[in-house]
C-alpha cells in the first residue's frame, strides 16, 4: 500500500495566530498504512455539518450554481432550477449530472462556484466546536477523525481553516472533480472507495460496523446506514426539514421512532454541538 504523504495548507485569510488556522492532514488525503486496518473512524461531512445552515453559504453556494447553469447550458430561470434540483436528487450532486450530460469541466465549475465564494464573510473561529471536537478526540475511544465531502479539496481545506479546525482531523476524503465519472455521495462506491482509503474492509460487517458518520444530508446519512456503518448521525437544523423526513413511509425503518433510543437506527440531532449526547 502507498504510503500517504501529508497535506499542510494555510490559508492566507486567516491569522496565523488563530488555533487550527493551518491545516495539518497527518494521513492527506490516504491511504491509512496497513497498521491502521479496520480502526474505529468518526467520519465527518462538512457543509452545513462543522457550520450552521445560517452563515448563508448554501444559499451563496445556490446563487452561483444556479447562475452556472444559465450560463453554461443556455437555460431560463425556471428550467435552470429544475435541472438543478434533478441533477442533485438523482446524483446528490449538481456537477455530476453536468458532467455526465453536458461534458461540462468539473474543475472550471469549481473554480466559478465553491473556489468563489467568500467564506471569510460568513465563517469565523468557533470555540464551541473546537473545544466539542477536541473532547471527541481526545476522551472517546475514535483511532482516527476524517473528513468526507462532496466538495474538492481546495473548498474543504479552506473551510475548516477558517473554523479554526485545521489540526483535528487525520485526512480528508473529497469529491474529485478531475476524475470521469464523478463519484460523489451518496453512491456506494463513493463509501467504499472511502473506506478503502482509510482501510477498512467494507465487505467486513463488524468492521464497518465499527464506524461513524454525521452529515446533514437525509440521503447521505440513508446510504452509510444501508451500507452497515454502526453510528449513523443526522444533523437536521430546519424544522421544516425534520417535519418532511417525519412524515415519510421510511422513517421508522430508518429512525425508529425517532429519539435516538435504538443506537442501530439514525440518530438525529438540530445542533452540531449535541453531537456528544449521541455518541
């Protein structure tokens, strides 16, 4: 197996002062080495997961897909909204679906989306978080936190740069968008590619079984609990969200009755920082 070189990025809008400001991946983006098969991992979605919905930068992120797709493939308001919505609920990412059917470059797409955005007018250091992460590390029986993200590595690393969260995780697991086809979540071959990387064995029930995973994402968090990971962890922030997964035919079969009282279901919690009640 090849050995991981590690990943060191600062980001120059952040003080240098700032705890976590620079990014230190230990493992980079993998493999884990042979001596670290099959330990317990805390896996860690990153948009609208390590922030809160409210700093806006979904909504930011929205604006400019949406203006992509108008630009791109010639589409009026409407039809360049419906197309989105599809690609994202048919792939669980808008670029797949423009790279599948439209030959659209993935890497200029990130360069006028996520490379776009600016994030240092709606992240900040974030104490709590920090110090709840910390706790997680450090008191909780986890080998190892990684990231996993739909999003490339450049928008990653500078996220967690600015929430001052730059020393707590061992690697990162990103959405490559150089790569055709695009394999993104909630693909199983994205989880297992995954867990390949951090070497676990994913045709090893008790392994997997070993594993956790938070995301925001209802579909997301449904593919890691079919695929047999043993915490599976939902942050729903919006009411209106929690009443809509509520109401669906799936939800005990998923969510039990929904208070987190059977461990094998989806836990659900409306605050990153509840995190350490459920785990």
């Amino acid at each position: 197996m090849t050995l991981p070189a590690p990943v060191k990025y600062v980001n120059p809008e952040v003080p240098p002062s700032q705890p976590g400001a620079s990014v230190e991946l230990p493992y980079g983006f993998g493999p884990l080495p042979e001596h670290a098969r099959n330990k317990k991992i805390f896996y860690f979605d990153i948009d609208n997961c390590l922030y809160r919905r409210s700093t806006q930068i979904h909504d930011m992120m929205q604006v400019k897909i949406h203006q992509f797709f108008k630009d791109n493939l010639q589409l009026n308001d409407e039809d360049a909204h419906k197309l989105h919505i599809l690609y994202y609920q048919t792939y669980g990412l808008a670029i797949e679906g423009l790279v599948r059917n439209h030959q659209i470059d993935a890497l200029e797409y990130n360069s006028k989306v996520d490379d776009s955005l600016d994030l240092k007018s709606a992240l900040s250091y974030n104490q709590e978080l920090r110090d709840m992460l910390l706790s997680i590390k450090n008191d909780h029986d986890y080998d190892h936190l990684w990231l996993i993200t739909n999003a490339y590595k450049n928008h990653a690393l500078r996220v967690i740069s600015f929430l001052g969260l730059g020393d707590l995780f061992d690697g990162l697991t990103f959405c490559d968008y150089s790569k055709f086809p695009i394999v993104c979540k909630p693909m199983p071959k994205f989880f297992n590619d995954c867990l390949a990387t951090t070497n676990v064995d994913f045709s090893d029930k008790a392994a997997v079984a070993k594993q956790t995973f938070i995301d925001d994402s209802e579909i997301n968090v449904k593919a890691a609990h079919d695929l047999g990971f043993g915490t599976v962890i939902h942050y729903v922030e919006i009411e209106k969200d929690l009443a809509r997964i509520l109401a669906k035919d799936d939800f005990e079969k998923y969510y039990g009755n929904g208070d987190n009282s059977d461990k094998s279901k989806i836990q659900i919690i409306k605050d990153i920082l509840d995190l350490k009640l459920v785990i």
